[in-house]
C-alpha cells in the first residue's frame, strides 16, 4: 500500500508548485526513502532501556523497559514493551502493532488485574510513561508518516548533516513541524526538533553514543528529550541490542502478554 | 507479626536464577462516616497484605513457571484474615500451543462496572465489594492459536468456595454468611468437575469472544438458616449452571463500544443479563497531556426481582482522569444509579505512585437513597474512606 501513497505523493507533486519548491520535496523524500532503505533488514531487535525523567527542579525518577521489535514487510513494526521498573508496575506489557497514517493496534496486560485491554491508540501525541516522550515519537517511523522539505546540509559533530523538515501527515499528530538532522553517511538522527500545534518550538531530541550493529545498523545508545516550554527532561538509555534473535508473530501475539517474562 | 514471620521464611527460599522475586505490602486502612448498621461492627480497621511472586523460566522460555500468594492479616474481622494461592502454575509453549496446569487466576471480558462472562476464578468476596479481587482456581488449560481465532480449553478440577466478611466485618451483608454449612446440587460437591471453552479473535477494530461454561456456579444463593448456636444465619448453595456468554468491544475513533452478554441456565432460574456501553476520551485536555475518559454502561438482568443482583437495571457513568504524570496519578469517579429503584452509590478510586516504590490509593465510597429491595441495602450505613500504602519490590 505504501506504493500507492507514494505513486500519489509523487502525483501530487506533478502539480504547478515552484520549482525549487519541487526539488525541495523531492529531495527530502528521496533522503527519507534512502533512509528507510538503509534501515530495512533488521529483521527483529531486542533492547533495554533505562528511562530517566528528570522535572524542571532536578528530581528524577527511572523507568527500566525490555523492548522488543518486529519488522513487518509492507506495514508497521510490531512492538513489545515490559515494564521492570519502577516495581508497582512490572510486569505490565504494551503491545502495538504500528500501521503508517492508520491508527496503531494496541494492548495492555495490567498485572494486577490479570487483563488484558485493548486501547484506543488513535491519539499518539500523550506522554509516554509520564516521560517528555510521545507515544509518536517512539513509535515505528513510516516514509507516509511524514512529508518532507529538504533545507540544507550542514556539519554536525564529526559527520555532516542533511537537514529537513517533517511535516507530520498524521491527522491526530502533536507537532506541526520536526526539523531533523541525519548524518549524510548512514542517515543517523542527531538531533530533532519539535514545534507543536501553535508551531512554538516544543522538545529536542539530542541522540548520542551511535554503535554499530550486524556491521551495518546503527543505534544510539543515548536519546535525550528536553521540553523547552515544561523545563523537563527524559534520558534514554539503550543497552544490550541484539539483532536477527529469531523472534516472530507468534511473539507479538495480544492473549500471549499475560505470560511475557 | 505473623506476616512478618512469613515474609521472612518466604524470602529465605532462595531459587537463585531459576526465579525472580517480587510482590508488595500493602496497609490499608478503612474508616466508617456512620454508626455501624450491626452489632460488633468496627468503625475503624487497619490491615496488612502481602503478596509475593515468584516467576522463571527454563528450556529457552518454553517452559514457564510462576507462583502469587496473597495474605492479609486483619484482627477485627476473622474471615478476613485469610491466605490464598493466586497463581501457581506450570506453561508450556509448544507452537501454536499453549500448556497452563495448576492454579491461576484469569480474566475474560471488556466491560468495566460489570463482569458477566467472566466465570472461572470464584471472586475473593472478604476483599473489596467490588469483585475484582479473584480465588486461584487449579485447571488444566490449552489455549490453541488459530489464523481463525484463539481457543480456550479448560478443565477445572477442585472448587472454590466464595468468602464473606465475619460478623465484625464491615460491610457486610445483614446476616452473617455461615461458609463451614455450605451445600452443593451436585452430590459430587466441591469435586465437581467444570468445563469452559472460549472463542476469541480480533477483527480489525472489532474484538470479539464466544464462550461457554458447564458446572457449579461461581454465585451461590444465599438461603436461610441456623448456626450450631440456634443464630440466624445464610448458607451458600452452589448450583450447577451452563452459561453462554458473549463479549465485544469496538474501536471507533475516540469511542470504545463495549458488550457482554449472558445466557445461563440453572434450576434456580433461567438468566438472560446484559451490560453495555461506552468509553469516551478526551486527549490532551485543558492544554495539558492530561486525558478524561468518560464511561456510560447500562446494565440489565432479567431474573425475578429477589433473585436479582445489584446490577440489574443500572446505569454507571464513570470519569477516568490520567494525569499522565511521572507518578502515574489516576483517579476513577463512578456513579451507579439503579433506574427503576433509584438507588444510587458513588465512588471515587485515586491512586499516585510516591517515590520509586510505594503507591499510595484512596478509595472513597457512598451510597444514597437505597431502596429496600435492593441487595445494597445492607450496606447503606457503610459510607467509607480507604487508603491503601503499597511497597513493591
């Protein structure tokens, strides 16, 4: 389906704009296809992430979350969140399975109850886990997700950077607009900005620490998220990846959550 | 003290690297706006749980196993005071299937003021009037996953009897409920062998479960009569049953649509009972990343009057306000008024988490206008305010 998204997209843009304008779009999508295409292959990963949220006074509190990830061709990635910490809390499991501009299937086991509910997951733009995180900026990152507008290419630590503006084409998005900036060698995201709905500038996102997986895949090791309008912060802290573990769906099943370990 | 002595003997088996422990402590304390109705009642009570838990796995996570205890030490009310095995069970995975032997606890459904389809685990009665609280219940279960649904298998050997709050326990029904006298229709009583098969699957946004239950109620009938003393008490009377149930739910842009639906057939009566309803959410309210859910569910049943419960024509409006906060602060408002008999009841459930490990709860309950043939009835002096402080480990 995301053929036929694009085929429209690239239609769209078929239509009288600037030129520049054009080239513009065209650019930041064919960064963005290129991206995706880098990325592709994974297969499955495994994480662990500590999460230190920290208010505008200093306090900070943690969270330790065990991820799991699925990639599905033609669709969104399947994930698996397990709660370890803090501790009224564990055993709690969330399960989505992410579908580009359609809303996110999604689950919860509540472990104090036994049950497993079936959420509305519609609106992405809330807190994850109290934390400066959205929901949607965790989430899977689709090509259809977003359109793009290439701005320019600058240096960025010891790599350089493109530059380029998302503009979220999900209906029930927080933002307006995220500046991103990718390293131009392995599309690695340095740093995002968020602008919200009254397109003040929101939240960065400084990502750190890039190791290199299977020789090819890259993933930070630290993902900082400050809110500039809140005074709060969120530091993620990646540890112990592991790709090609061989999971599949019969590890992102909804009635299996009650039993994740 | 006991608790104590316990919890220590429990840490103490250490099952180093074939099991993780953990679990809470919870005090709770409860305290009464009016003069208890009954004699020997107590105004105020404070209490003490402990639930640890125990989880490993082996053969590459094939195998599984766990164990949930649950203990509360209450000095006012006996039949309170009480221990139980949530869970204590062996998993085998095996493809498409899944192996559960031993005891667990389980939850089938989609509505939130009213569980009517969910009949396996007997309801932990001395705990909360809610019903949330469940028995372990040993089983032998098979779920089978199919590209057309999900199966349930179950086999229930060993029944468990429902608890009731003693004579000092507060609330409780108007007279005390003589458990040790307890009758069966069944001359095979508690070794009654019960069976459940379920049916679910998801449809795109619709969810949707068949399932069906043969064997001895879970809902005993209270009948009258005598303890060894000549006093005036009820003796449960569990009756077998088949039930059919159905239960749905439906996502549809901020709306969740939720049924279940019964048929049950038993000598006693025949039962045709339905609760249905809504949840509604607002995101991201007032500027804020806080979310109001409202909730409206109606709820039917169409036995004679005196063998009714108390949802029987009653509409619940609830509020669910998710902060979304670091401490995770929820607070659930409900509201249940019956509409043929006016009966109203209010609650409100609050709860934070405080520092890294403890969660603190508050649970405030009324009831107004209580008719006297509703089973509320007993509890209409019983206006309550809760706190419960948990330490997870």
């Amino acid at each position: 389906m995301p053929d036929i998204k694009t085929a429209a997209l690239l239609l769209l843009m078929t239509l009288p704009l600037s030129a520049q304008a054009q080239d513009a779009e065209q650019r930041g999508l064919e960064i963005a296809r290129a991206a995706r295409a880098y990325d592709h292959g994974f297969t499955d990963f495994t994480a662990n992430m500590i999460m230190t949220l920290k208010n505008k006074a200093g306090k900070t509190s943690s969270r330790l979350i065990r991820i799991r990830t699925l990639e599905v061709e033609g669709d969104g990635d399947k994930s698996l969140s397990i709660f370890d910490e803090p501790a009224d809390v564990k055993g709690t499991a969330m399960l989505t399975y992410a579908h580009g501009l359609e809303p996110d299937d999604q689950w919860l086991y509540l472990p104090a109850l036994k049950r497993i509910k079936r959420i509305s997951s519609r609106n992405k733009s809330g807190p994850f886990m109290g934390s400066t995180f959205a929901f949607e900026d965790l989430g899977s990152q689709e090509i259809e997700k977003y359109t793009y507008n290439y701005l320019r290419d600058e240096p960025c630590g010891d790599w350089t950077c493109h530059v380029i503006e998302h503009f979220p084409a999900y209906e029930h998005s927080g933002y307006t607009r995220l500046i991103v900036w990718m390293d131009t060698e392995a599309f690695r995201i340095v740093r995002s900005e968020y602008y919200d709905r009254k397109k003040a500038l929101l939240k960065t996102l400084t990502a750190g620490d890039f190791e290199q997986f299977l020789g090819h895949y890259w993933r930070p090791a630290s993902m900082n998220m400050e809110n500039h309008q809140t005074g709060k912060s969120t530091l993620l802290e990646w540890t112990d990846y592991q790709f090609k573990t061989g999971l599949g769906e019969r590890d992102f099943r909804s009635q299996s959550l009650k039993r994740i370990k | 003290m006991r608790l104590l002595v316990v919890w220590l003997g429990l840490s103490l088996i250490s099952f180093s690297g074939f099991a993780e422990f953990s679990g809470n402590v919870a005090l709770e304390a409860i305290s009464f706006s009016q003069a208890a109705k009954f004699e020997n009642q107590f105004d105020h009570n404070t209490t003490l749980s402990f639930q640890p838990k125990w989880d490993g796995e082996w053969n590459d996570g094939d195998d599984l196993w766990g164990m949930e205890l649950f203990m509360r030490a209450d000095d006012r009310d006996s039949e309170r005071e009480h221990a139980d095995v949530r869970e204590l069970l062996w998993l085998h995975l095996d493809g498409d299937n899944e192996w559960r032997v031993g005891v667990n606890t389980m939850f089938w459904g989609v509505t939130e003021s009213l569980h009517l389809v969910d009949v396996i685990n007997q309801i932990d009665g001395v705990e909360g009037i809610d019903g949330e609280d469940k028995l372990g219940q040993p089983m032998l279960h098979l779920k089978r996953y199919q590209d057309w649904g999900v199966l349930d298998f179950l086999v229930l050997p060993g029944f468990r009897e429902r608890t009731f709050r003693g004579e000092e326990g507060r609330p409780r029904l108007p007279l005390v409920v003589d458990t040790d006298q307890a009758e069966y229709e069944s001359s095979a009583g508690q070794q009654h062998i019960d069976y459940a098969l379920r049916f679910s699957q998801t449809y795109n946004d619709l969810d949707l479960g068949v399932s069906w239950f043969s064997g001895t109620s879970r809902d005993p009938l209270l009948l009258p009569g005598s303890d060894g003393d000549g006093e005036a008490v009820l003796i449960p009377f569990y009756e077998q049953m088949t039930q059919i149930g159905v239960d749905a739910q439906l996502i549809y842009l901020d709306w969740i649509w939720r049924l279940e639906l019964i048929h049950r057939e038993a000598e006693s009566s025949d039962r045709d009972a339905f609760v249905f309803g809504f949840e509604y959410t607002f995101f991201g309210v007032f500027d804020s990343v806080s979310d109001i859910g409202a909730i409206a569910e109606f709820s039917h049943d169409n036995r004679p009057e005196e063998l009714r419960g108390v949802y029987d024509r009653d509409l619940f409006l609830g509020a669910r306000f998710a902060l979304n906060d670091a401490q995770s602060t929820e607070i659930l408002a409900g509201f249940l008024v019956d509409v043929e008999k006016q009966s109203r009841s209010f609650r409100i459930e609050a709860s934070r988490r405080v520092g890294q490990s403890w969660k603190a709860t508050l649970e405030l309950q009324t009831f107004a206008g209580i008719d006297d043939n509703d089973p509320l009835i007993a509890f209409e002096d019983d206006d309550y305010l809760l706190l419960d402080m948990a330490y997870y480990f």
